[in-house]
C-alpha cells in the first residue's frame, strides 16, 4: 500500500519535472525564434545602413571628380581663349586639390608645368580607360611630393582645332579632407581607396597607420585580414573588373565584419574596407543585451521564487519535525513521569506496610508491658524489668519517628547545616561514646583509626556529621554479627585548598554484607535489606538515605563497596574547612610546652602526633623505642612524653619505668592507649600516670595539659562536678502538659532535685519575678504553651531589672527537636535546649555544664 | 531563530521592492525632446602628421616593434592633448618608389611634421636644411654620445631615434653544429662555412634582399677605422680627400664578388627582393642558414621573433672579429612642417627617458638613452656582447662628407646589377670627388 503511494508520488514528480523541462523548452524556443528574427532583421538594417553610407561616400567622392574634371574643362577653354597657351599655363598657381598644370602642345611630347619642372606624358599610364565626364583619368601614381595622386586629361581646342592636350595632376588628399574626418561608425569602420587598375591604396584612414598596420594593395588587404575563400576572392575580381559593388560577412582579427568593395566613378576608384557587424548595430545588440536581460531576470524570479517555496517548505519541515519530536519527547517523559510515580506509590505503600509493621512492634510491647506491669505491680523485679523492656520500645520507637522527620525535612530542602568550630576529637569521642556500649555489647569489636590528618580543629555542622557516622556505624553494628569486626577510620588525604581538610571517613565491617542489587538502591529512602537474617534487624530503612543527603549537602560524596557474608566498607569524603588560628602558639607557650617527646612502636602513630602538633610550634621528637631518646630525657629537654601502649605482654611497661627514672621530677608521662586496652592496671599500680585515648588529637591534649596543669582545688571541684547528679538543685518549669510536667517532676525528684511546675510561659515570668534571689538554679521551659510560649517567657526573664535575670539557666525543654529549634531557643536567650521526650542523663548533663558555666562566670 | 531566518527573508524582500519601485520611474522616464539632440562634440584641432614606414604583415601577427612605438605615441597623445595621424608608405616592388625617395619628396613639399627617417634620407634632409635642430629638446640630453654624433648636420641635431639600430647576422645554430661548423669571425672563415654549406646541398647558405647587403661592406671597410682607436683622425683623412673611401670599401665590395661568383648569394634575386620577405620564410624553414637583419627582428614575431631552431645573431666577419653595424635611424622635425611645433613637443615626449624605457621594455631594444638599459632575448647576447664592448663600425656617420648607408646600398644593387668592383670603387670616388667640390 505505501510501496504504491511511493510510486504515484514518484510518478506526480517526473510529471511535475517533465511538464517543467517541457515549458522552458517552449519558452526557450520562443525566445530563439525572437532572437532569429531580430537578427535577421538587424542584419538586413545593417546592410541597408552600410549601403547607404557608402552609396554617400561614393557620390562624395564622384562629386568631386567631376567637379575637377569642369573646372578642367574650363582651364581648358580659358586656355584655348589665351593667346599663348603655354605662358597661361605657367602663369598658373597650384593650390591644394590641383598640384601640376602641364600643357603639351599639339605635335610636341614634352612642354614645362606650371612647377617649372619639364613634364612628359609618358609617365602617365590611361590605358585602363577610366574616364570623369569623358575626360580620360590616369592609373594612380605618387607625385613628386610623395603623394598618390591622379592626372586627368583634356583637349585645348579653339575653333575645333586642337592646340595641344591639358593635363591636371589631383592629389588623393583633396578626396581625403573631403570625407569624414572622424570616419564612419563611430570610427570602427576602416575606408581605403583603391585605384582599381594598380589595385593599390592610394587612400588610407588617418590615424590608423602602424597601429593597425594600413595596407599596401588589395593583395597585402587580403593577406592582413586572412581572406583567403577562392570564392569571395573570385567575386571580388568579376566586380572589379564590371565596376559592381560588393558586400560579403567576413571575420576580421575574429571580429565578424562586412567587408565592401564599393565602386566609385564607374569602377575607377574603389571603397575597399569593413566594418565590425557590431559597430552598425548597435542598437541591436542593445536591443539583444536587453532580451537576454528580460529573460535571465525572469529565469532569476523564477529561481527566486523556487528557492523562496523551497527554504519555506524546508522550515515548515523542520518545524514539523520540531514538534513531532517535542511530542515524542512529552509522551516519554510523560510515561517516565507515570512510572516513577508508579515507583513512588509502590515504594510508599511498602514504607507504610513496613512502618505499620515497625511502629507496631515496639507499641505493642509498650501497651503489652504497661499491662503485665499493671497486674505485676506488686513484683519490684519485674516492674524494672518492665519499665527496661518499655523504655527500649520507646527509643526505638522515638530513632523511628526522628528518621521519619529527618526524611521528610531533607526531601522538602528544609534542612540547614549550622557551621561551628569543632574538633574531631569531639565527633571521635562522641560516636566512641556511642558506639563502643553498642558494639561491646553485642559482642563486637570497634575501633577507631586516624591517619594523615593535619587539622583537627575544623569549622562544619558537627551534629550533622555525627549523625553521619552514627548512622554509618549503628548500620554496621546491626548488620555485624556477634564476634565482628567494626572499624572507623579517619584518613587526611591530600589537601585540594589549603583552608579546607579533605577527608576521607570509612567504616568498615565484616558482616553480613548486601547483594549488588540492593546496593543500588541503598541510598533510596524506604528502602530496606529484605532477608532472612536482616529481618532479624530493626530499621526505618531511612538512615542511609538521610547519611546520603547530608553527605551531598555538605558537597562530599558517598559510595559503598560490599559483598555477602563478607562485610562492606563505606567511604564518605568531606572538605572541611579549617579554623582560622587554631594552632594557638600562645597556649602551649603559656604552659611552658616547647618540646615534646613522643615515643611509639606504631611508626603511624608517631606521624600523626608529629603531623597535628605541626602548627603549634611545640617541636615533636619521636622515637619507635624509648631507649633511642633517654639521654635527651635525662637532660630535661621534654616537658611531656607521650608513650603508645602496645600491650600488656610488651615492652611499654618498662619503657614506663625507663621514663620515670630518667624524666626529671613532675614531667608528666602520658599513655596513649585504646580505650580498651588491657594491662593498664600494672602501670597504675606501679606509680601516678596520665592517660590518653587513641586516637592522638591536640585537642584532647590540650585537656590534658589543662587538667594537669591547673590548681589542684580547681581539680577537686570539677572532678566533684562530674561525679555529681541534680541532688539539691531547684528547679522552675514551665509545662502545660500535666503528664509531662508530672514525669518531669518525677524525674527531679529521683534525682534528688525539686521542682516547681508552672502551666505557661507567663507564670514562669510571674514566679521568677516573685522569687528569691538564688531560689532556683535553672529554669526549665517549655516552648509551645498557651497564654505566652517559651521564647518569648525567656526574653522576658532575661529582661527582668534582676541581678541574676541575665544569668539564670533557662533550658530550653520541648518537643520541636530540630537545629533550627534549637537555634531559636539560643537566640531567644536560653542557654540550652534538651529534647522531648526528656532523657534524663542528657538533662543531667546539660544542667551541670548550665549550672557549672554560670558559677564560672 | 525561526522567526529571526523569516524577518531577514522579508527584510529582503521589501528591500528588493523598494529598489524595484525606484527603478520603475527612472526606467518610464521620458526624453527631453526640446533641446539639440546631438551629443556636444570636443574639437580639437591639434594634429601631427607622422609619416612612417608601412609594414606589410600577417593576420594576428604581434609586431613588437610597432605596439611599443605606438605606446610612447599613445603617451604622448595623452599627454599634450593631440592626434598624431599616420601616413604610411611601403614599396610594393623594387620597381616601386622606395621609402626614402618618398620620404624626401614628403619632407622637400612639407607634406608632413614628423618623420621617421633612414640615415641616408636624415643626412640628406639635414644637408639641405629641411630638418629642424632638436638639440634644444630635454630628451635630446639623455642621448649617448654616438647618437649625437651620428645625427649632428652641420651642427644641428637633426634626428632622434627610439632606439639603436644594430644590424647582424641571423644565423642557424642548429645547422652550424650539424656540419660541424664555428660561428665564423673573419671573411675567410665565413666563405668556409658557405663551402661546407654549399657542398651539403645548401643552394644558397646566404639569404639576401636589395637592402642590407652593404652591412657586410660596412664592417670590413670601418673594423679598423672605427675600432683601430684613430677615428677622428682616419674620417679627418676621408674628409680632406687624403684617404679614398674607394680604399676602405674595396676589401668589402670583392667579399661580396665572390659571394656571388661562388653561388652563395643568389645576386639576382636579391637585387629585386625587400627586406625579409624574400629570404625570410627560407630562413625560418631552414633552408637558408644565414640572413642579415636589425636587432628588432629577432624580437619581432613578423620577422625572426619565434624560429622553431636554435637562432643566434652575431656580428659580420671582419678582420677585427664579429662586427655589429650600427646605422642610425630617427624621428625628424620638417624644418617648414605645418604642426611643427607639436612635432617637436611629440618628439620630446616619445624619446624622453619614460618612453624610451617603455619601448625598450616592449621591444628590448638597446635604448639611445644613457638612462634606460634593457635585457635582450637570449639569442641577441653575442651581438650584444660585442656591442657592449664598444666593438662595432657605424653605418652611417654625419660627420663624413660622403653619405654612407643610401650611397654603399646604391652601389651594393650596382654590384648585384653586373657591375665590376672597380665600377663599383669608381663610383665611390666621384661621390668623394662630387663632395670635396672637385668635379
């Protein structure tokens, strides 16, 4: 079917090409036959024009012969009248035309011209038998001026005797002045003139001469101008020889021309020449240059046109085109679209079927305790036992809902990173802190490994990064079995700019590792390993998403190497930017640290201390065994050794003993140690020793230093600080919420601290107003509440004209758990903001560094 | 994009219109058809009448000679606003009025203002005081010497050439080498080489016309005379009468005898033929190895400009070696012309350095003017080369009492008409004679 529509089309386009080809054929004819036509016709005009022109030169011409040949006729008369002929001849004048008067006397042969000059007849030659008005002419000859020139002769005759024959010799310059002197057509018509009988040119045009050559005879006008057809020649002849004219088409120097013989005086003289064809029609050619121009203007229109229909065929097509391709590519995405919201939908129904089945399972534990405990409230033991089991469905109820906002806050861009100065010391010892519990307790082991770093005290979202490694390393502890192997390394790669840290962070595993499909889809929220052993596993199935989405957002990157049953290994890289005069020279310069010492097997190890203690322009001499710097110990030449613990089976515990020896009094000795390293007991038994976890930061020596160096009594109260709980504190809370307020309560008061509950922001602002100085130590506050909220009750405490309204810890305490929240408590005037639902060490914690902050100052 | 490709095509379109419709009244407008329908005319009445040789040529053939005559006319026409009309003259046949003869009639009745003259007819002219002095002309001050004194009559510089005329030997290189032959230096050696010639079957090794005969006489008779270093005293002698010019040209007149007593010159035909056109088509088929012509012809394709052969030109034998001939043609004022005054303003214009270098350039010529040098066609360097040595004899000296080139070309014809070299040494003494005033 299409095969046929092809073929008519084919067929409509050779008829469409054939009717074309068929049209110029006749237009093309058409133009031809005019053309012909013209050309014929000027041809004829041509010759008309030329005949007419020559037909005026030669009765010019004969117009002057004959009358030269009267006014011979009368010198003849005048002569005969004279009564000495001769003497009238001599007395006679030449002027221009007439150049010699010779008589010669009836019986005489020779007489005298009227030049003085003795004048024979027989060098003149008038056998040819040309004659003007019967008077014989003479062949043409050159005078004795060097001109060609003519002599006609007539009778003297008185009373009808003869007195003698007159002979008057014409120049050929008189025809010359006669003729015009610009020549004809436009001066590109050549005019000889030739005597017939010599055939010689006695007249040539001016002004041609060397330049185009001039010719000598009619053999030389032949030769020249290459006419050589036996015929024309032959022609020529038989009208010479008749006194004809005649006029023939005859390439002159390639140029066509009409070549003429044009008889004058009946054939004694001829007009011997040519003319360019072009020069006579020169209005024709106009005439054709005109046609030409018509038609190639209208083949040009015509072209025009086709190209004109063809560039806008060619857009309509293109646009076509455009659009069809703007149409497919709309139902593509359009079919994209579908399938990805398809994908959505599938993938929110298993999130939802998953987080039924997620949320549920610690609620029903909560409601199933809260049950047994009801009926078992009798049984201390199980009462605890209860409460433990509730408050871990709680927390994981509570890690399932925070990943659940976190989620939807990242998707919807809300989150914002809030950059402080941090060390890594802090991030490292807080997820230590975490993890480490976790780890040991399910019989795993963790530990945490820094290379290469050369900056530790850095500018970024810390609880970002945090949470980070939190979720990288719960990750691996979930899906690590018993007995596994969990690792945390902190690599310093190789800087890109010198402001920034680059990074790398790697948690490794040896457990249950993921198959090559689920990798692909790890970092997709919702997703979650689906087998039979990480069932066994709780999870949102978020967390990965949202380490991926906070790792993009800090412009690092994340990518994930793993096999089954063998572990994985994350890798997350982060630029961080470097605090700006971290170092502080003056610190260790204040101490009196210029150099230290730092004595270790693991030559990693050494590096780092010597790498991060870099800038602070403390001079770090390391040694793999003590041994190789005792003598400089023994000197005084350290302020501080630092020793890597190897182990209880190593040499570290006499290198302990070298030292103490060898050191001065009061140098202290710091061992750096895991956190769980064995054997530290001997070394504590044998004498005081500081001690340093790995991995080795600045920062956490710092501390040490601190701690070491500063007054004794200072030690004692911070040391009863941290060892202390809430006992005796007095606290005011705002909380709207009876149960909440009534655990909060609770709470205080099993810490041993009191409380007093206000229901809204305005009655705290009221109550501390009222209160003693010094009657609470903090103020606990709640944010959402009736009447007045939690912000603005903290502004209006510290607004308070009271001495300690600018210093009163104001917590703030609510269920808005994001950093914003946070932010907006601090910039509200709160000194800290705790989470709900209340974790009572966090509080604890908080409180303390409140209360202890604010008695600092 | 779209859009914009649509504007610019429209764009187009109506600037096409707008023209279209400009054109329209321009196109429709009507003539005026009140006023004179003749288009004005410039008259200039300022013409100078040049009577110069006429050529008889061939169709399409380049005459070099002649373009770069008429490119110095052409500036000169341009430049001081006058026509310069030709008048031409040939002779159809040795029975014919030669060239000369005309020229003297044309130059005795003022017929024209400018002439280009033969040195025979420049003396003559100058003798009688037809011709005007052009001393004072500025590109008479350019000249070589030896063109003033060539053309100084009665100490007016009468005449004026385009450039130096040196008369030599064509010769057939190629057919030289195939007989084994030298280019010859001395009469003996040249009558040799006829032998050689003449023995392979060669009728006539010397091909010759009416004309130019007397420069093997020249380069004999003045070898010495011209190049013996006592010029001015040896003319002195011929001048007072004490040395015979009989003397100097005998040895040249029975060089020329025997020529003609062994065959290898065919005397009759010469005596009737013009220049080149009857020995020149033998030359160019390599019939005939030797030829006389001017210096131009070598250049010129109507004459020996394109040989399908390895041509040279050197100098006439002579005890002195190869012996260019250098006769002196030149443009002269008629002392009575009608346009005198142009003339002479034409003549300063085509022999001033510009043109001469002009047409030396065209015709690579050797240039009258000490200001203009030219590199000759490779086949002219040995005459060149003789030339540029100072080593050649003059055809014609106006310091000499006695006319040389027409009178030794008459008496050569009187040779070749029969007459016996002492005829011939006869005839020189009574011009010697005629011209000490002794007969």
């Amino acid at each position: 079917m299409k095969e046929t529509a092809d073929k008519r089309e084919r067929r409509r386009g050779v008829s469409l090409l054939l009717s074309i080809v068929l049209i110029f054929c006749i237009f093309g004819t058409i133009v031809y036959m005019v053309a012909q036509k013209t050309s014929q016709e000027m041809a004829s005009a041509a010759i008309q024009s030329l005949s007419e022109s020559l037909d005026l030169i030669q009765c010019t011409i004969e117009a002057i012969l004959n009358s030269e040949a009267e006014f011979q006729a009368l010198i003849a008369q005048e002569t005969a009248r004279a009564e000495d002929p001769e003497d009238f001849i001599l007395s006679a004048s030449s002027n221009r035309t007439i150049v010699k008067l010779s008589l010669i006397p009836a019986g005489r042969t020779q007489s005298i011209s009227n030049n003085g000059e003795v004048f024979t007849a027989e060098g003149l030659d008038f056998s040819a038998g040309g004659t003007v008005r019967g008077m014989p002419v003479s062949r043409s000859y050159l005078n004795y001026m060097g001109t060609w020139s003519y002599t006609i002769k007539c009778p003297v005759e008185r009373d009808g005797q003869e007195l003698g024959t007159l002979y008057i010799e014409y120049v050929y310059d008189s025809i010359d002045r006669a003729l015009p002197s610009d020549g004809f057509y436009n001066k590109q018509a050549s005019l000889y003139i030739m005597d017939a009988e010599s055939q010689r040119f006695v007249l040539k045009p001016k002004g041609m001469g060397q330049r185009n050559a001039g010719h000598l005879n009619l053999d030389d006008f032949y030769r020249a101008n290459n006419i050589q057809d036996p015929g024309i020649r032959a022609e020529v002849e038989q009208c010479l020889g008749e006194g004809r004219n005649l006029l023939f088409y005859h390439d002159i120097r390639s140029v066509n021309a009409l070549n003429y013989m044009w008889s004058v005086n009946g054939g004694t003289v001829f007009l011997v020449g040519y003319v360019p064809v072009e020069a006579i029609q020169q209005e024709g050619r106009t005439v054709n240059q005109n046609i030409a121009i018509v038609v190639a203007v209208m083949l040009a229109a015509f072209f025009l046109c086709v190209i004109l229909y063809y560039f806008n065929w060619r857009q309509q097509e293109k646009l076509r085109r455009e659009r069809e391709q703007e149409r497919r590519l709309h139902s593509r995405q359009l079919s994209e679209a579908l399938r990805a919201a398809q994908v959505a939908s599938e993938s929110k129904t298993t999130f939802l079927s998953n987080m039924s089945h997620d949320i549920r399972t610690p609620m029903n534990a909560v409601l199933g305790f809260t049950t047994l405990l009801s009926r078992d409230a009798e049984d201390p033991a199980k009462v605890r036992e209860y409460t433990n089991k509730i408050t871990a469905s709680g927390q994981h109820l509570l890690s399932l809902i925070n990943d659940i906002l976190d989620v939807s806050k990242i998707e919807s861009g809300k989150v914002v990173l809030t950059y402080e100065e941090f060390t890594l010391n802090d991030v490292v010892s807080s997820v230590d802190a975490i993890i480490q519990p976790m780890a040991r307790a399910k019989g795993q082991e963790f530990h945490v490994e820094v290379t290469g770093l050369r900056h530790e005290y850095l500018v970024g979202d810390e609880t970002r990064l945090n949470q980070i490694l939190i979720n990288l390393l719960s990750n691996a502890v979930k899906y690590t079995p018993a007995g596994g192997h969990i690792c945390l390394r902190i690599i310093g790669l190789k800087q890109r700019s010198n402001q920034y840290e680059h990074i790398r962070i790697e948690v490794e595993d040896d457990g249950y590792g993921m198959t090559p499909e689920y990798l692909k889809t790890i970092f997709d929220a919702f997703t979650r390993a689906e087998n039979s052993t990480t069932n066994k596993v709780q999870g949102t199935g978020l967390g990965m998403a949202i380490t991926k989405s906070i790792v993009e957002l800090m412009g690092g990157t994340i990518d994930v190497t793993s096999e089954v049953d063998k572990g994985s290994l994350f890798r997350v890289e982060l630029e961080l930017r470097i605090q700006e005069g971290q170092a502080d020279r003056r610190f260790w310069e204040a101490h009196g640290i210029s150099r230290i010492l730092a004595v270790d097997e693991d030559a990693q190890s050494r590096e780092t201390v010597r790498t991060l203690m870099e800038d602070t322009g403390v001079q770090v001499d390391a040694a793999a065994r003590v041994e190789q710097a005792l003598e400089p110990v023994r000197g005084g030449a350290f302020q501080l050794v630092l020793l890597g613990w190897s182990g209880p089976g190593s040499d570290s515990l006499r290198a302990v003993e070298a030292l103490r020896e060898a050191l001065p009094g009061g140098t202290p000795i710091l061992l750096l140690a895991e956190h769980d390293a064995q054997g530290l007991e001997k070394v504590r038994e044998s004498g005081p020793i500081e001690m340093l976890t790995k991995p080795f930061f600045v920062s956490a020596l710092r501390e040490k230093v601190v701690r070491l160096w500063a007054d004794a009594d200072m030690a004692d109260s911070a040391k009863a600080a941290y060892a202390g709980s809430l006992e005796g504190l007095r606290f005011l809370a705002a909380e709207d919420n009876e149960i909440n307020a009534e655990i909060l309560a609770e709470l205080l008061e099993l810490e041993g601290a009191s409380c007093e509950i206000v229901e809204n922001g305005r009655l705290a602002v009221e109550r501390f107003q009222r209160s003693e100085q010094g009657e609470f130590d903090a103020v606990l506050m709640d944010v959402q509440m009736p009447v007045m909220n939690g912000h603005d009750a903290a502004r209006a405490i510290r607004a308070l004209p009271r001495e300690d309204a600018g210093r009163i810890p104001i917590i703030a305490m609510t269920a808005n758990a994001f950093a914003e929240d946070e932010k907006a408590a601090l910039d509200a005037g709160m000194d800290a903001h705790v989470p709900k639902p209340l974790d009572v060490e966090l509080l604890k914690k908080v409180v303390r560094q409140c209360v202890e902050g604010k008695e600092k100052r | 994009m779209n859009r914009h490709k649509n504007g610019g095509i429209r764009r187009w379109a109506a600037v096409f219109l707008a023209g279209t419709m400009l054109l329209l009244p321009a196109a429709c407008a009507g003539r005026n058809e009140n006023q004179n329908l003749l288009p004005s005319k410039e008259v200039d009445g300022r013409v100078v009448n040049f009577f110069s040789p006429m050529e008889k040529i061939d169709p399409d053939a380049e005459n070099v000679a002649r373009t770069a005559s008429d490119l110095t006319v052409a500036m000169a026409e341009e430049r001081l606003g006058v026509t310069v009309a030709y008048s031409t003259y040939t002779a159809e046949n040795y029975r014919d009025k030669t060239y000369d003869d005309v020229a003297l009639d044309r130059a005795r009745s003022n017929m024209d203002d400018l002439y280009l003259l033969n040195p025979d007819t420049i003396l003559t002219l100058g003798a009688e005081g037809k011709l005007r002095d052009l001393s004072g002309l500025d590109s008479a001050k350019n000249l070589r010497e030896i063109i003033k004194t060539a053309n100084t009559v009665d100490g007016k510089l009468v005449a004026i050439p385009q450039e130096v005329v040196a008369y030599g030997l064509f010769v057939n290189a190629d057919m030289f080498r195939q007989y084994g032959l030298e280019l010859p230096e001395t009469p003996e050696e040249f009558l040799e080489c006829c032998r050689v010639f003449k023995e392979n079957g060669i009728e006539t090794p010397v091909g010759a016309n009416r004309w130019w005969l007397e420069t093997f006489v020249f380069a004999q008779a003045y070898a010495d005379l011209y190049n013996g270093g006592n010029t001015e005293a040896e003319i002195a002698a011929l001048n007072s009468g004490e040395a015979r010019y009989s003397d100097y040209m005998r040895p040249g007149f029975e060089f020329l005898q025997k020529l003609m007593d062994r065959g290898y010159i065919d005397a009759e035909k010469a005596a009737v033929s013009e220049a080149i056109e009857a020995e020149g088509p033998d030359f160019l088929a390599q019939k005939t190895p030797i030829v006389m012509a001017y210096w131009g012809a070598a250049n010129s394709e109507t004459a020996y400009g394109k040989p399908d052969f390895d041509m040279q030109v050197i100098g006439f034998p002579s005890s002195r070696g190869q012996m260019p001939v250098m006769p002196m043609t030149g443009f002269a004022v008629g002392a009575d012309a009608e346009h005198a005054e142009d003339a002479m303003r034409v003549l300063d214009v085509i022999t001033s350095d510009e043109a001469l270098q002009l047409y030396s350039q065209t015709n690579r010529v050797i240039s009258p003017s000490k200001n203009v040098s030219v590199d000759c066609v490779p086949a002219l360097r040995p005459l060149n080369g003789r030339i540029e040595e100072g080593i050649y004899v003059l055809g014609s000296n106006a310091g000499m009492n006695v006319e040389q080139w027409g009178n030794t070309c008459q008496i050569v014809r009187q040779l070749l008409g029969g007459a016996t070299v002492d005829e011939c040494m006869a005839a020189f003494d009574r011009l010697q004679d005629a011209a000490l005033g002794l007969s």
